[in-house]
C-alpha cells in the first residue's frame, strides 16, 4: 500500500471516525459526525479529482490570451472585450474533451453551448449579458492538454471590479476551494495599491501562488525588468504585510500573452516556447504535482494528532476506571484549574481583540469623516470647473460626476482594504500562543523539530484557510486548527477568524455597486449648481453609510468567530469534565463495561496509527 | 521675555564665541540667525492672491504711504519681501539667484518689480511701518496667479511652508474663479506641510456697504472652504474712495485704502501667547540641536585623537561601513531613480494612447445627438482633463510605491551599518566602542529628524543668511521635517508628487486651448468630428512630448537629486575626514583644544539645564 492509499483507508474507516468523534471532537452520536464530515473532505481533497488554481487579473493583463493559449487551439475565450459580465469560467482536463461549454445558471438550469469565442461571448459581454441580467452562475469548459491531467482545474476569476451579486458566492466558493493562484500582472502599470491589496488577500489563503507578468510586443525587455523589478519589490512588501512567508523574492515569470496565443494558433513550438508560457507551466505543473504530495502528509499529519489526543483520552479514561473517588475528584479540580487559567487566557486576547476592533472602528470614522469633507469638496470644486466649462447638460453631468465619484470612492475602499489587511496581522499578533483546549498528558506528544515546521509552514497557511469562508465548507477550519495543533504552532483562533473575515475585504473591495445606486438618484437633473450639490451631499452620505456597514459587520464577524470558536473550546472541556463525572459515579459493572470498550478503542486507535505512521516514515 | 529665552541668547551668543575659535564658519552663520531672531520677535506673513486682486495696495495700507508700485496692470512680477523695522528711512534690494544682493534705488526698484530680471530672486525693502508695533513683521508680497505656472509655484514651495500667516486675497467684484479655485487648492496643499499654518481671507475693493458677512462674502467663503478644507476668518476691505488722514500734496496717498483691521487681526494671530510659546520652544530647540550636533562632532575628534594606532585603525574600519551605507544608499536611490525613467514615459504613453482612443469613442457618440460646441466642452471640461488626472495618479502611485521602498531600504542600510559598526568592534576597547556609540547616536537623531547641521545648507550658505528671507523657526520644521526620518523620501515626494497633477492639468489646459481654439469657428457640419479627433489627438501628443520632457528634465532629476541630497545630509559630514583622505594627526594641541572646547560646552548645556530648558537624555 502506498502511502496514499494508507491514508485513505483511515480516513474510510468507520470505526476510526466514530472514536474521534467520541473522544476527540466529543460529540454526542445522535448529533452529525463532525469528523465525518471533515474525514470527507480531506477524502475529496485527496483524490485530486479536483486541483483548482484561479486565475485572476485585471483588464488588459493578457488573462484571457493566456488561458486560450494554456487550454485550446483556437481562441475560445473571448479576449480583447473591453467590459466582460464577471461570470467565471472554469477550465478542467477531460480525455475526450467536448467541444461544448456548459452553462450553469443561478437557479439551478443548465444550458449546453458550442465552446466557441462567438457563443462565449452572449454570457460573458456586457453587451449582451448586461451586469448578469441572465443570471449565469458559472461556465465550464474541457481541455486535454497535458497541464490538466494533475487533476488541476483553471479558473477564470472575475478580479477586482464589478462582481455582480448573482455569482459573488460561486466566486466565493472557488476562492475557498483554490489550492493555488496565478495572478496576472502587468507590464506598465505596474501592481497597483488596489492590486496590492487583492494579492495580499487572496495569497495568504491560498497554499500556493504564481506571478505571471505579462509583456505586449510594444513592451521592450529593459521596461519589462525593470518592472518586473519594481513589481518584485512590490509582492515582497504585500508578503510582509500579510505574514506570507516566501524564500527570497518570489519569482515573477515573464510571459508575452500574445505571442504565446500566436504560437498556440500557429503550431509553433519555438514562438511558444520564446513567449514564456512553456517553462512557466512547467513550473505550474510542478508545483501542482508537490502540492498533492504535501497534502497527503499535511492530512496525515492532521489526522495522526486525532488518533494521538483520542489515545490520550483513551488511557486518561482507562487511569481513571482503576482510580479511587478522591483521586478522580482531584483530577477534576486540577482540570477545572487548568481550564480556568487557559480561559483567562483566552477571554484576555479576545478582550485585546475587542479593544482593536473598537480603535478600528474609531480611526475609520475619523478617516470618514476627513474623506467625506474632502471628497465632498473635491467633487464641488470639479463639478464648478465642469459648470464653468459649459457642461450643464442632465446627462453629460451626470456621466462626470459618476466619473469623479468613482475617483474617490476608489480611495476610501483602496483605504478600508489596507485598513483590514493591517487589522488582520494584528488579530495574529494577539492570538499567538492560543491553541485549542486540549487534554495535558506529558508522554506521546509529537515533537515537531523546527525544520519540520517550517516545512509545514506553507501548508498551515493554506489550510488555515481553505474553506474557511463565510458558510464555507466545514473541513477547513477543522484542518487549520488541527494542522496547527499538529505543528505546535499557533492553532489557534486565527484560522477560523481569517477565514471568516476575508471573504467581507473582498466583498467590500467589489464595491462599484456603490457608483450605480447613487447614479440612479442623480438622474433628473436639469439645473446644475444647487442640485448636483445635493447629488454630491447625498453620494458621500451614501458611501459613508456603506463603508460604515462594511467595516461594522468585519468587526461583529470577528467577533463572533472568536466568541465562537471560544464556545467550542468551552464544549470540549465540560463534555471532559462530565466524562470524568461519569467514571466518578459509575457502578463497578459499568467500570468494567467501560473499561472494555476502551480496550477494543485503544487497539483500533493502535492499529490505525501504526498505518498513518508507517506511511509518513 | 521668559528665563528661558534670556539664558538661550546668552548661551548662544557663547556658542558663537566657542564656535569661531572652531572656525566652523557654517554653523556660526546659522546661529547668529538664530541670536538675531532671539533678540528680536519676527512674523512671517505672504499675500497670495489673482493678479490685480489688490495685494500690494494690502501692504501699502500696512506701511500707510505708497512704496509698492499699484496699479490697474499687472504691477508685481516678483516677490517683494517687505521688512518692517523701527529705523525711519527706507531702503531697496535686489537679491539675486546667487545669493548676493545689491542697494538700488526706488526708480530701480520699481522697474525691477514690474519687469524683473532673469537673475533676480527676489526684492526686499526695509522700512518702517505705518504702525511701531508691526515691526518685526516680514510680509511677502506675491506676484499674481496666471499662466506663468512654474514661476508661481516657486514662489508657493518656497515662502508658503515658511509663513505664520497666509493672507489669501480675492477682488469683491471679480470674485471667485476657476483662477482662484486653482490657485487657492495649490496654496492649501502647498501649505499642509505644517497643518497649523492660519488663513486670514482678505475680501478686497469692496463697496462701502459691504460686510464680511453679505451674501457676496459668503458665496466667496463658500468656495475658499471647498480648496482649503478650513473656514478662514474674512476681512472685507473697502475700496479706497474715502480719503485718509494723508499729508497734502501726496495724490497717491488716496488710493491706500483703510485696511488696519485685517492687519490688526494678523498682528493678533502673531501673537497669540501659545503661538508665542511655541515659537519660543523651537528656537530653544534648535540651539539645543546645534549643541548636540557640535558635542557629538567634538567627541569623535577628541576619540580620534586619544586613540592609538591600532583603535585607530579600527575606527577608520568603521568609518568605512558607514561610507559603503552611504555609497549602498546612493546606488539605492539610482536604481530607483533608473526605474522611473523606464517606466514612468512607459505609463505616459499608454495613458495617452487609451486617451486618445477614448476621446474619439466620445467624439463619435456625441455627434448623433448633439453638437459641436457641446462636444468640445464636453471634451475640454471633462473627457480630457478626467483621463489627464487618472493618468496622473497612476504615476504618482507608481512614484510613491517607489519611494515608499527607497525609505524603508535606506533606513534598513542605516541600521545594518550601526548594527555592524557595533557587532565587528574587535578590539572592544573604549575608545572604538564609544566611536561606534557616538555614529549610532548621531544617526539615531537624524532619523528622528533632528537636522540642524543641515539649516545652514538650506539657507543657500552664507549669502541666504545674510539676507535674512528664511524663517528660521518654520525652517526647523519644515526643511527638517523634509530631509530623512520615517517619511525620509516621503517628504521630497509630497512637495513635488503634490502637485503634479496640477501640473500636468494646467499643461493640458494651454495645449488643449490653443489647439481646438479655431475649431469652433470654422468647423463644418458634416466633418468637425473628424477633424476635432485629430485636433484632440494632435494636442494630448503635443502635451505628451511636452510632459515627457518635463519628467526627464526636471521631475526624475529632481526626485532624485532630493533624496542624493538627503543621503548626503545623512552621511556626508560624519564622513568628511574619510572623503577628503585625510590622515588624523596625533596633536597634542589639538586633542587640549577639543577638550577644553567640549568642557565648555558642558557648561553651556548645563546653563540650558538651569533654565528649564529641556534637553534630551544623552544616553
């Protein structure tokens, strides 16, 4: 058996669950087996059916020409639309791949359609599927190339921009289910601060990340190393920023989008190949081919921690049945003790957490208030020019004084983006240190050397957050805390908060709805001064109100993930203590029953992990 | 006075003393600057205003008699700085770009002013005020607003971060335009380097019944709020119809209007105890800076000269990291300055390419429905300008990401040599320690951004000093607070990133006009889209070769001659010994001399000490 196959069989087997759930997670069996649920999810996660890597980028970035040319022979990918209805578009390998697309809409229909650019294109452009009024969930394309055959799914994310309601959770869930991104930037300009913050958001919760940096023919080598230097500083700042931990410069590929599309369509392998695409999906495959291996051991590894804490609690139980009354009330007393001093601990933090937020909350309104008073002057200044020019016709007015809002609106939510991001590095500086509550016996812990650690490192991170969105799928969270635990580093809160909050950062980031509402209520001007400065009173009041909503809910979010994950940690330790009140007031048959039972768990839990173990040697 | 002020004057008047026994010629210079200004209380107020809006009628009103030429032209085509003094008699200078000056006579003087020469900075005139409590007041009296635009926004960086009152004067009658709106929102981000800096809004050559508080006063205010983000107190000043209390015989005396209540309100604001305070506090400051700086400079001459052979050599080693910090920093700042060359022109023109394809888009959708006349200020108002100050900003991001790095790596290059000056210290002996400790120290004030070694640099050396233009106590702050610290780049961005985009939008306006201007005349029905796309097209590349040029020629250079200056200013004076190769003597003279200098300078310190002055731990 390989060592995959080893985990597998854990991870299937019944009784293996049924133990964890009982002596780990501690739930009672009428309840949903929270394990089960979590065992699952590694099990999809491991039989790589599915690797998705997101694509993301701006317009104009080439996304759209390099994708063609990773997946087809032919453009089949619309490129070169000046405004796409954000609809993503999921690429993923096939042997016999159709010549089909299939669409799938947000009330569940589902429409087949020739995989054509032309086709494509009645979903994808804002002409003819105007802000999504067609409802299109996602789209899904097959490809055989040999990119695909790892298991690795493509997808084309919408990137920052005008993210329309109707798919904002397909968009979601893809982001909590990535496993990798590849962020297409730019030659000139280089990333720019909202770019910034979007790589930041999405790279720290991502396992693995690839700069893709694309160079138009008009683009000479010198300015694209020189960007490509600038660019490089830029991504070691956001890494910092973000606690991502890289070794050295992350290394950014040089890609020239179109010459890489014109050697695809011209079956030219040298064009391919001088374009950059070839070695950068070499580099893509094999860090895909990796990242499969380090999930099974970062599984392994998690799942070895159950069977070590349930072996824990195993032989806690089993000292206990043969310990007389007052020792058994020690044990309690002692445990109780332990418990209240790790609470404290944790209620401090959560204390420290909560005076953060509340100076978050605090500083952010004086931002507002400074940018309300400054836009809103700023837009008056610039809508008398226009008078002054001569624009003082409805709707030309109305066409300027959207542009302008939308120049100023895109510094508040560029701020409130950078103001999250700091907010949470700081949630990690609090929590450091915080494990979950977890039973203390000295012997057959696993001692986790320093290197082991950092080996692991990146992969905490990414599980930290997989999954871990808001409603995301239940096994990340898990994952992130165990792996944690596993690596006796921080496990603590931070995973579950993270992943909370981040998918808030982004939701607010996609925040050109703004623009749209406050365009409806401008709409019958006739006279300029006086009513266009109502307009603007009315637009920043408006924008105020929203950035408040926005930073007010990832403040009650964070908070009640922390109170949350306080809870659980407060379920576990009575769901102990009435363990040990059990075994205090059983009858002597019942002890013995007991003591059976644990005997039969202690050698499948014996059994089980000499199969994990023998596959991680 | 204050105890505080009476024991600075006197040790700083020692300093003097201790230092031209040093033959530190540079520092003396800044301190009897400082002496001068211990002595005597000194205000620095600027007039800034639209042509014609009546500025040098406001400081004749000050000084009560006509010494600025007025008139319905444009009259002041320089900065005047008028100082006022208690000595009877008037007196006129011309100071030149390099620095000397020259006596002229009033005939001179007010040619000069309506048509200066290419090599004249500026003109002073000392004389007395129509009031003695004025004097002591140094008033800037600016040319007006027009397209004049680089000359203007000299006169705006150079005086307006260095005044305690800002006088915004706008016309009654011509009242607030696109003129003053540009103006004034240049003024207030020019000014924001010291936020504290109080606006006196002068409502000039209003009629008889006019109040600061009538709807013409307010409609003005209205908009002077919207550029300064502040509410500025409003002064009207009425038209000059009613005679004064004037000697017979002088016909121009009626045209000097009554303005002694704004003037009074200045002289108020002036001095306001806390603002009184807080001056004090800065020049007790700045000598105490200055004493540092000279302490620390004795100490390493006195260890270089108590050292032996082998200290000696090891101190020379520690002078080398600093210098290879010094080379690092200077070859951090070309790389970065190499970057903007790449790609900043790179930005430039695909910004204006994507313009160019916009415009015509707009140009094409407009004509179905409306025509030529609406398109063209659809064009000029919005489309054009809008695309300019997107694309401006792109650059000025991409600047100041830049930058933002460049801070962050010359402050990491400090601190590693610090730290290796300290760790690789062999010999562990006192006097190599204490060298290392004194370059941290030294290194330490200077990213706190205590930089009085510098004021003497910015003063334009000996010549700027003596004609006296600075403010020394808002030079403190400003000229400090721009060199290195946390913000050590940030600072030369934001004077010059600031106002970059006004910049390129006052450029796009002279192009834009000159090129359409004829289209609107000749234009045919059937073709004047066409050919407004290629005249919109013609001007956005004529403007693009024009701001190309202005980024290579001026903007990059600047950038990066700013922050070589900063890193020099940072570096080069602890190095000079190193730079000029020159060898350290064992003197037995010399090391005496050092010694008793330092021993005097302990006593100085420990005067300030007496009085309250507070310095700060020498730790």
């Amino acid at each position: 058996m390989t060592s995959r196959e080893r985990i597998l069989s854990v991870l299937k087997n019944a009784d293996g669950c049924r133990i964890i759930d009982h002596h780990v997670e501690k739930v009672t069996s009428d309840k949903q087996s929270p394990t089960r649920m979590r065992y699952d999810h590694y099990l999809k996660q491991l039989a790589a059916e599915r690797l998705v890597v997101t694509l993301t980028g701006v317009q104009g970035s080439g996304k759209s020409s390099i994708l063609n040319a990773i997946a087809f022979d032919n453009i089949v990918l619309p490129i070169d639309v000046p405004e796409t209805t954000c609809v993503p578009v999921e690429i993923c390998g096939a042997v016999e791949p159709s010549s089909e697309a299939m669409v799938y809409f947000v009330d569940g229909r589902t429409e087949r359609i020739p995989a054509t650019e032309e086709n494509l294109n009645r979903y994808v452009h804002q002409t003819y599927n105007p802000g999504n009024t067609l409802g299109v969930d996602r789209i899904v394309l097959q490809s055989d190339r040999p990119i695909f055959r790892s298991g690795m799914v493509l997808v084309d994310l919408p990137g920052t921009g005008s993210l329309t309601e109707a798919n904002k959770e397909t968009t979601r869930a893809y982001l909590d289910e990535a496993v990798g991104v590849v962020f297409v930037i730019r030659t000139v300009p280089p990333i720019t601060r909202s770019e910034a913050i979007y790589i930041g958001l999405q790279w720290a919760r991502t396992p693995f990340a690839f700069f893709l940096q694309n160079r138009w023919n008009d683009e000479t080598f010198h300015e694209s190393n020189s960007a490509r230097d600038h660019n490089q500083n830029i991504l070691k700042d956001i890494a910092s920023r973000n606690r991502i931990v890289i070794e050295g410069a992350e290394p950014i590929h040089v890609v020239n989008a179109y010459a890489a599309l014109e050697g695809v369509l011209n079956d030219d392998t040298t064009g391919l190949e001088e374009s950059g695409l070839t070695t950068f999906l070499k580099a893509l495959d094999d860090r895909a081919r990796v990242w499969t291996e380090q999930l099974t051991a970062g599984i392994a590894a998690s799942v070895e921690t159950d069977f070590i804490t349930a072996l824990k609690e195993v032989d806690d139980s089993t000292e206990l049945l043969s310990a007389d009354r007052e020792q058994i009330e020690d044990r309690i007393k002692q445990e109780e003790k332990r418990f209240e001093s790790y609470i404290q601990k944790v209620k401090l933090r959560q204390q420290g957490l909560s005076d953060d937020l509340k100076k978050l909350i605090k500083t952010e309104e004086a931002w507002r208030t400074n940018w309300s008073n400054s836009s809103g002057a700023q837009l008056r200044n610039n809508m008398r020019t226009k008078f002054r020019q001569g624009i003082i016709d409805g709707s030309r007015l109305e066409k300027a004084m959207h542009d302008e809002e939308s120049l100023v609106l895109n510094d508040a939510l560029e701020h409130m983006g950078e103001s999250i991001v700091a907010s949470q590095v700081g949630l990690c500086d609090i929590f450091e240190g915080i494990d979950e509550w977890k039973i203390s016996r000295p012997d057959c812990f696993k001692v986790v050397s320093k290197e082991e650690r950092t080996k692991y490192e990146n992969l905490a991170r990414p599980i930290l957050s997989a999954g871990g969105g808001v409603g995301g799928l239940v096994g990340g969270t898990y994952a992130a805390a165990k792996i944690g635990a596993a690596l006796g580093s921080p496990g603590g809160p931070v995973g579950a908060i993270i992943g909370g909050v981040v998918g808030i950062a982004i939701g607010g980031l996609l925040g050109s709805y703004l623009g749209g509402k406050t365009r409806e209520k401008v709409h019958e001007w006739t006279a300029p001064e006086k009513e266009v400065f109502d307009a603007i009173d009315d637009f920043i009041s408006q924008a105020s109100k929203d950035l408040t909503k926005q930073i007010g809910e990832y403040r009650t979010k964070t908070e009640a993930n922390v109170t949350k994950w306080k809870e659980t940690q407060i379920g576990k330790f009575e769901a102990e203590r009435r363990k040990r009140q059990d075994i205090r007031d059983a009858e002597k048959h019942e002890k013995a029953n007991m003591q059976k039972i644990l005997e039969k768990d202690r050698n499948r839990i014996c059994e089980l992990l000499s199969l994990i173990r023998v596959g991680s040697e | 006075m204050s105890q505080t002020l009476n024991a600075s004057r006197s040790v700083c008047s020692q300093l003097i003393d201790l230092l031209e026994r040093r033959g530190d010629i540079a520092r003396v210079a800044v301190l009897r600057m400082l002496d001068v200004r211990l002595h005597n209380p000194q205000a620095y107020v600027t007039l800034v205003g639209e042509t014609s809006s009546g500025k040098s009628t406001l400081v004749n009103a000050l000084l009560k008699r006509q010494i600025l030429p007025v008139g319905a032209q444009p009259t002041t085509a320089t900065v005047t700085h008028v100082v006022c003094r208690h000595e009877t008699g008037e007196q006129f200078f011309a100071i030149y770009r390099d620095a000397t000056q020259e006596n002229i006579d009033r005939s001179r003087f007010d040619s000069l002013s309506l048509s200066p020469t290419a090599d004249l900075l500026r003109l002073q005139v000392r004389c007395k005020p129509g009031d003695a409590n004025f004097a002591g007041l140094h008033v800037f009296d600016t040319p007006g607003y027009n397209s004049i635009l680089n000359a203007h926004e000299e006169v705006l960086e150079s005086f307006l971060p260095e005044s305690d009152v800002v006088v915004l004067v706008v016309g009654y009658r011509t009242g607030f335009g696109q003129v003053e709106q540009d103006l004034f929102e240049m003024v207030s981000e020019t000014a924001c380097i010291d936020q504290q800096v109080p606006f006196f809004l002068a409502v000039n050559r209003s009629p008889p019944s006019a109040h600061a508080e009538d709807s013409r006063c307010k409609e003005i205010l209205n908009k002077m709020q919207d550029c300064l983000g502040c509410t500025p107190p409003v002064v009207t000043i009425h038209s000059a119809s009613t005679t004064m209390d004037f000697p017979p015989g002088q016909e121009s005396a009626s045209r000097i209007p009554e303005a002694s209540a704004l003037w009074e309100r200045i002289l108020n604001e002036i001095n306001k105890p806390a603002r009184l305070k807080a001056v004090e506090q800065k020049l007790c400051q700045l000598l105490v800076n200055i004493i540092y700086e000279v302490d620390f400079d004795l100490e390493r001459q006195e260890l270089k000269y108590e050292a032996n052979e082998k200290e000696l050599e090891e101190i020379k080693e520690q002078s080398q990291m600093l210098k290879k910090a010094r080379d690092d920093s200077l070859a951090a700042v070309d790389t970065m300055a190499k970057r903007l060359e790449d790609i900043l022109p790179r930005l430039l023109k695909q910004g204006i390419d994507s313009l160019i394809t916009k415009s015509a888009q707009e140009i094409d959708a407009t004509g179905k429905w409306t025509g030529a006349e609406d398109c063209i200020a659809w064009m000029e108002g919005h489309v054009l300008p809008f695309g300019i100050r997107e694309l401006a900003h792109a650059m000025e991001s991409f600047i100041a990401d830049e930058l933002e790095r460049l801070d962050r790596e010359l402050n990491e290059i400090a601190n590693t040599a610090v730290r290796q000056m300290h760790s690789r210290a062999r010999l562990k002996s006192n006097a190599v320690i204490a060298f290392a400790g004194n370059i941290a120290r030294t290194l330490g004030e200077r990213i706190g951004g205590a930089f009085a070694h510098n004021l003497f640099r910015a003063y334009g050396g000996v010549g700027g000093a003596a004609a006296g233009a600075g403010n020394l106590v808002k030079m403190g702050v400003a000229r400090a607070g721009r060199l290195i610290g946390k913000t050590f780049s940030r600072q030369v961005y934001n004077t010059i990133g600031r106002t970059f985009t006004k910049k390129f939008l006052k450029r796009l306006g002279a192009v834009v006009a000159v090129v359409i201007e004829g289209i609107l005349y000749v234009y045919e029905s059937k073709t004047w889209q066409g050919k407004l796309k290629e005249k919109v097209k013609e001007a956005l590349i004529e403007w693009k070769s024009e701001t190309l040029t202005d980024l290579k020629s001026t903007q990059i250079p600047a950038i990066r001659k700013n922050n070589e200056e900063s890193v020099r200013t940072f570096y080069d004076d602890l190095l000079a010994d190193e730079d000029s190769g020159e060898q350290c003597k064992e003197d037995v003279c010399l090391l005496e001399e050092t010694r008793s200098l330092r021993t005097d300078l302990a006593s100085l310190m420990a005067r300030l000490k007496d009085a309250g002055i507070l310095l700060r731990d020498n730790g």
